[in-house]
C-alpha cells in the first residue's frame, strides 16, 4: 500500500509516518488554497498572504488528519488491538491495525471515534472563528481557523459514507456483523458497497474531466480507484486471516527440499538448479550444515563472466530472521513475511537443521481450494 516512508516523531507511543506521496498533496493544497480558495473568498490581502496563509492551512490540514487517525489508534489500543502506526499518504491517513477488531462492538467504537474527533476539530475552529470575529482578530487568521472548520466538516460528511473501508462503511460493518454474527459476511458486503461506490466516484471523476474540471476530475477518479482496489483488497486480507487462522507453517512446507551444495559454480547452480526446478531461492548446505540460501536476485547481481569461477558459497546469504521460520510459527505470520520482503519461499529451520521450505505458491494453492469448497458464507 505504501512506498518509502519518513518517520517523523511518536505520538502516545504510536510512529507517525509520511508517505512521500503526501508531499504532493500538500503541495497542491497549500497552490490551491494561496492561488484559489482564500483569494476568492478574501480579496485584497496580498500574495504573501495568502501564501502564509495556504501554508498554514495545509499544515492544519495534516494535524487533523493526524488526529482523527490518532482518536482510531487510542480506542483500538484500549480494545487490545496492536497499532503498528499511523501513516499519512496522497490521499488521506490510516491507523494500521495488525488484526480485525475482536467484536462488533470494537469495529463500531473504533470506526466511529476518527469521524467524532474530526467533528470536534470542526466545531472547536467554527467557535474559534466566531470568537475572532467578535475579538476582531486578523483576517488572516480568521480566515484559515474557518477553513479548517470547514474541512473537518467535510471530512467528517465524507468518512460516515457507509462504503468499506470507510469509517461509515466500518460502522455498518459492525452492526451487520452484530446482526448475523458473521465477520466474513459483513465484510462483503460493505466491501462491495465500497467497490460500488468507488466506482460511482471514478465516473463522476471523467464526467467532471469531460466538463473541463480537469484538476477536480483527476481527484475523484484517483480517490474512487484507490477506494474500489481497498475495499476489495480488505475482503481478500479477511479471508486470508480467516482461512490461515491457527495453522502452523510446519503443514504447508515441503520436508525434503531441493539443497544446493556450496562448492558448486553460480553456472552450475543456474544450469543444474534454476532451469530445472524454476525456484527462486535454494537452501546452500555444506554437507548436512545449512549455511544459508542463494537466491536468483543475487545471481542476477553477479556479472555473467564471473558465473564460471565464483561458487555458490561466495554469494551465499546467511541465515537469519528475514528468509527463516520454524515449523511451529504462524502460518499466517509467515505469509506477511513473504509478502512484506516480496520473497516467494523461506526456509524452516529448526535450530541449525534445516527441516523444509516454505514455498508462496503452496500457501496459495491452499487459499484458494479452501475459499472455494467452503463457499463465501
């Protein structure tokens, strides 16, 4: 979901993340608001100004988002829930929770306390810039304490949509699951309200490009892409969680791996191991010893001319927890693993003993034969 990641200061004991996307928007929101916004609705102030003032509101802008996603973190904590971060990106903020809430009740209260945070942030800048009205403070600064009422207000309208994953659509989640006692079935069925409604918004996104809103337009069809790909990829991490819940990684590895010895030439490796068994990592064994693996990224690495005289052992990588597990781990742990480090098989080991291999690709075979004789109930 995310790309490279700033890290700028913890909050409550949660890391406060940047993607580097948001960097764009704040930047678009800062031109919009110093080039459009506060211009046409406050004439006469200046460019520098109205610069200040652009900057400023963007700023606002992220400390809302800061703590509407931070009011998610705190409930979810009380409910036990692990918070590996908040994280702000192109099109928001998301407080990223390690698991599904543990009942209907701890989906609703923590969906429902980011909109209630944002609405108080509304309410408090909207009494804010009565005050400075009546206190007759500068323009200026009633100017941006009004605007970011009025986001927060539009957050907030925008956040109880009940479309998946939104914090509306996470709300009716809850009550759905409540209803019929089923996590799975509430999630597809919020999760296709979530796709419809992310489509509805990448049409009206080309039919306000058509009409010459090119900027605008731009924006709903993003928003509307990333909303419909979420709400279906929240449903397939459901069923994933739901499918691999208590299995171990010793059911699905294989016992009797293919090993590569560690004084054989890259050339033979490729030639003998990789054009025969198409894998992409090999456990390098000296003897009965696990040394590591060798992996094709660290063949591709290697210049061709050097195939011929570097051994499998040269570019051996260690052992160690980022290309491991034990048989006894989590399955579904291990998966994450996978899919974080983009690896497609890791080793089992037990001690120094390497005792399988973990392959991506008999995980997914397992996955999709268990979704489809157990139907989607």
């Amino acid at each position: 979901m995310f790309g490279p990641r700033i890290h700028l200061f913890r909050l409550f004991g949660f890391p406060i993340r940047l993607d580097l996307s948001w960097f764009l928007v704040a930047v678009l929101v800062a031109w919009s608001l110093a080039a459009g916004y506060f211009p046409q609705t406050y004439p006469d102030l200046g460019k520098p100004v109205y610069w200040t003032m652009g900057i400023v509101g963007s700023l606002g802008l992220f400390v809302s988002v800061v703590l509407h996603e931070l009011a998610h973190a705190l409930v979810a904590r009380r409910f036990g829930l692990e918070i590996k971060g908040i994280t702000l990106f192109i099109f928001g903020g998301v407080a990223e929770m390690a698991d599904e809430p543990p009942s209907p009740r701890a989906e609703f209260m923590v969906a429902i306390a980011g909109p209630l945070a944002s609405l108080g942030i509304a309410l408090g800048c909207l009494g804010l810039n009565q005050l400075g009205q009546e206190g007759a403070w500068p323009l200026a600064v009633e100017a941006v304490i009004g605007y970011l009422g009025l986001v927060n207000a539009l957050l907030v309208a925008f956040n109880i949509v009940p479309a998946f994953p939104l914090d509306g659509g996470r709300v009716l989640r809850s009550i759905l699951w409540h209803w019929k006692d089923n996590l799975r079935w509430a999630t597809r069925v919020t999760s296709a309200i979530g796709s419809a409604f992310g489509v509805g918004l990448i049409v009206l996104g080309v039919v306000a490009f058509i009409r010459g809103a090119y900027v605008s337009g731009m924006w709903w069809f993003l928003i509307g892409l990333f909303l419909r790909n979420a709400a279906q990829m929240s449903y397939q991490q459901l069923l994933v969680r739901r499918v691999l819940e208590g299995e171990l990684v010793s059911r699905f590895m294989v016992r009797d791996p293919v090993t590569v010895p560690r004084a054989i030439s890259v050339r033979e490796l490729v030639e003998d191991y990789v054009y025969q068994h198409h894998f992409k990592m090999f456990p390098v064994v000296d003897g009965e010893r696990l040394l590591g693996c060798v992996t094709t990224r660290r063949i591709k690495e290697l210049p061709r001319e050097e195939w011929e005289s570097q051994s499998v052992g040269a570019i051996a990588e260690p052992c160690r927890d980022e290309n491991t597990v034990g048989p006894g781990d989590d399955a579904l742990a291990a998966l994450a693993k996978m899919s974080g480090r983009q690896l497609s098989r890791l080793m089992v080991v037990e001690g120094e003993r390497l005792v399988g291999v973990l392959a991506l690709k008999d995980m997914l075979q397992f996955l999709s034969l268990k979704v489809e004789l157990e139907g989607s109930a």
